[in-house]
C-alpha cells in the first residue's frame, strides 16, 4: 500500500437493553499521503461485523488495483455490530438499523469531515462500492444517501433481508 495515515474508530457506543450486548459502529480509514480528492466507501458483504482493510479492493489484480493505490481516502466498517453474535444482532432494534442504513448514514458524512480536515479540501468525487450485502448497502446509499456520492457499485445485491436473515439464524442454531 502506499503511505498512508491510518484511522480507526468507533461510533454510537452503546449497551442494548433488548439483549445487554455491546455495540458500536466501528470503522476504518485509511487517507494516502498523495491523495487524488476522491472518497471511496468500501462495503462489506454477509453478515458484515468485522472492519477489514479499507483498501477499496475493486478487482483485477495489477499495481494500481485498489481505491487506496489509486490515491482514494478509504473507509470500511463494521455495520454496527460484532460479527462473533453472527446473526443473533438482529435481536436489537438499533443494531437493525445500524446493518441495514444507519451506518453508512452515520459514517459518511464523519468520513468526509476527517478527509476535510486532514486535506484542507472536501473530496472532489465520492464512490461506494460493495458485492452481495455490500451491493445491498450500495442500492440503499443510492436510496438514502444519493446526495453523499457521486457513483456507486452494487456488484450482486442481497435484497431480501427477511429470508436471509432467517436462513443465517437456521444455519446457526441447526448446522452450529
């Protein structure tokens, strides 16, 4: 990777009173030393509940393959929830919401802040991009948050939440 600063966070800290477990919406970005002026959002897919390397992998496989390479401020995040409770975050309202909008609600504008802040600029262009759940999150930025960006990827997006998330429960409580 080129160099970079690294920032990691989280947000809305908080205890559920539904289940007593802890949440928060934790993140990562990552903002290259030779910044280009653009913001990508790199989605997460299935269940989500882990922050992995924002990088802004989109595909390929050559030097410049990634958003980070390309110049990119990058940021990924957990949806809101820790992925060791697998499916059993959807017990909590909140947590619901977090994985189904709210984060990237919640995250964008933060990210641009800091971008802001870091390079005395706004970005220029900003981008989502995610596959599966990821495509999902993408389908509901362009729905929710199409002001927020400028284009967005959605690679095979899982729109029907209800059966998946009974699938995921079904496969944890019987093939656990």
């Amino acid at each position: 990777a080129p160099a970079h600063c690294l920032v990691q966070g989280r947000m809305n800290e908080r205890t559920s009173p539904v289940d007593q477990q802890r949440y928060a919406i934790g993140f990562e970005m990552r903002l290259p030393v030779a910044w280009n002026g653009r913001f990508f959002y790199q989605a997460n897919g299935g269940l989500d509940g882990v922050v992995i390397p924002a990088l802004g992998g989109i595909g390929g496989g050559g030097p410049r393959s990634s958003a980070l390479q390309m110049g990119f401020a990058v940021i990924s995040a957990d949806a809101g929830h820790p992925g060791s409770m697998g499916p059993r975050f959807g017990l909590d309202p909140q947590a619901r919401l977090d994985y189904g909008y709210n984060a990237v609600g919640t995250l964008t504008p933060l990210a641009k802040a800091i971008v802001e802040r870091r390079y005395a600029s706004a970005p220029t262009r900003s981008y989502f991009m995610g596959c599966s759940n990821g495509g999902r999150q993408a389908m509901v930025a362009a729905a929710r948050f199409g002001d927020q960006f400028d284009g967005l990827i959605a690679g095979d997006p899982g729109f029907n939440l209800p059966k998946a998330a009974l699938a995921e429960i079904w496969a944890d409580v019987y093939l656990a």
